[in-house]
C-alpha cells in the first residue's frame, strides 16, 4: 500500500480528523515547492516506519502534490491547493447573469474543463488498464465537457431562446435553476469521467495493505462516493450566496443600495467555494471501506475482517 494510504489508515478516518487533514494540504504555499523537494518528501515518507509529527511537512507534501496509485507527482494546476486559486474565479464566472449566451458557454467552458481534467487527473488509477488514457477515456472526457458546458449554459440559452422579460422569471433562472443544475452536472462530470474505474475494477487491501485483487464493485462505490462528494462541493457554493443575496436583499441598506449585491454575491461564491473544499472533500475517507457482501465472490474470501479497502481518489 502507498505511504498516502497507509497516512489516511491511519489518521483519516473519521470525519473531523479528514477535515483537519484537508485545511492543511489545501495550503497553496505547499505549491512553491520544487518537484525535487517532493521526491525527497516521498523518500522521507516512504522510510518511516510509523507516522510522525516531525515529518509533518513531508507528508504534507506527499499527501498534495503525489498520486496515492502511480506515485507520480501531479500536474502543477491540478493538485488540491490549486483547486481554489484556479477554479474560484472560473465558478463565480459560471454563475454570473449573463447578458449573452457566447459569454456563458465560455465561462461554463473554462469551469467544465478545469473540473474534467481535476476528476480525470485524482482518478484511482490502480488498474492496469488505466494506468494510460484510452480513446474510450478520451471520447468521455471530449463529451462530458461538452454535454456540461451546453447544460451549464441552458439557462440562458433558455432566456434569450424564449425573450424572458417577467423579474420572477428571471430570478428563477438565474438564481434557482443553476443550483440543483451545478450539483448535478457535478456528480455528472464525475461519474462520467470515471466510469472505467466500474468497468476495469480497482485494487483493494487487506486490513495489513497487502494488495488482493481487483474489484468492479469497489470502482463503483469510488465513483458515486466522489460524484456526491463534488455535487456537495458545487450544489453548496450556487445555493448560499444566492440565500444571502436574498437576505440581505431585505435590509434597508442593500434595498437603498441596490449596486452592493453583486459583489456580495460574488465575494460569498468564492467565500463559500473556498470552504465547501475541505468540507466536501472529507464527506468520505480517502481510503474507503467496501463490505465483504458486496465484493465479488472470488474476493470475499480476503475480508478476513468483514471488509477491504480501496482508494478513493477525489
């Protein structure tokens, strides 16, 4: 088992202690470091014997800036500290009022790719067969951006389309509909993207790390646990700045002035974005648990203890 998940065995198993875990590595100082200073952090954590607080940089190090299955380090705009610098800006784009359709079908565009190639690059990659992108994985990737950049958009595509003038109308639109619209396409991209892991199984463990097999139905549980985990993360950051708009809509000082609820409703979106991560991101463990009733027959076998376990990716 790779150092990453033996940290998470270890430390990550419930719920506050993830989140504790999360607020650290989502640091985006740790993106200063060299990959030369990640590799001696992986050496340093892959010769420990026991997890140690004096070698807390180093884990932190490895636990942001490594992949848990091929141990490579990641790509520089894609690991979880970069998550919100990169992608905060692209969300409250996403959920402007847009005055045109071109303008947001591009701002779905950005933000759709982004999430693609995020779920793409944290995907448990434990399988032989999808240690290198296939033309299958290809397509999926080309079509769930596409698909999620016309549904992200259909909103307006949908005022303009029909010339909606009614305030109540519009409000729903451009304020309701994008909430359970940003979950779903959430949980979507995810499930989408990552639909091989169910179809080539992934690698699972034992209770002791040793690698027994490869399982289809602990794949399948990876992937809904990370699309509800993302539907979580995006459904939030649409529906509490459009709450607090609504709110504070009420008060005498935003009914006089009028001007101050944009940028309420964009500081809230980055606000609320920046701390749904950690949330969303602790929802369930990184080394997940499948139960031995619902492996495979050929795997129930090696759950001496009721259970195996399997990474989760993100």
């Amino acid at each position: 088992m790779d150092p990453n998940l033996q940290y998470w065995k270890s430390e990550g198993q419930m719920f506050l202690s993830r989140l504790k875990i999360w607020a650290n590595l989502l640091d985006p100082s740790s993106l200063l470091s060299s990959k030369a200073e990640i590799k001696n952090a992986r050496v340093t954590v892959g010769s420990v014997e026991k997890i140690n607080e004096k070698d807390g940089s180093a884990w932190t190090l490895s636990l942001s800036s490594v992949h848990a299955d091929s141990g490579a380090v990641l790509p520089f705009a894609f690991r979880p500290p970069a998550l919100l610098p990169v992608s905060a800006p692209l969300v409250v784009a996403s959920l402007l009022p847009h005055s045109s359709v071109k303008s947001a079908l591009f701002c779905q565009f950005l933000l759709q790719s982004y999430m693609a190639g995020f779920n793409h690059v944290h995907r448990n990659s434990s399988s032989e067969k999808a240690k290198k992108m296939s033309l299958k994985q290809a397509l999926l990737i080309g079509g769930s951006v596409s698909y999620t950049t016309c549904a992200g958009a259909l909103p307006f595509i949908l005022i303009q389309r029909f010339a909606i003038g009614s305030q109540s109308l519009l409000y729903f639109f451009r304020s309701i509909v994008p909430v359970p619209l940003s979950a779903a396409l959430g949980f979507f991209s995810v499930f989408t993207i990552r639909s091989e892991e169910s179809d080539n199984g992934i690698q699972v463990f034992d209770s002791n790390g040793a690698s027994v097999g490869i399982s289809r139905a602990a794949g399948d549980k990876a992937i809904r646990d990370t699309a509800w985990s993302r539907a979580v993360l995006l459904g939030a950051s649409a529906a509490v700045p459009n709450l607090l708009v609504y709110l504070t809509g009420k008060t005498r000082l935003f009914n006089q002035n009028s001007m101050l609820r944009a940028p309420l409703r964009h500081v809230s979106t980055a606000m609320v974005f920046g701390m749904m991560i950690p949330l969303s991101f602790s929802i369930f463990p990184q080394l997940g648990t499948i139960k031995k009733d619902k492996l495979e027959k050929e795997l129930q076998a090696a759950a001496v203890d009721g259970e195996l376990f399997y990474h989760r990716g993100l």
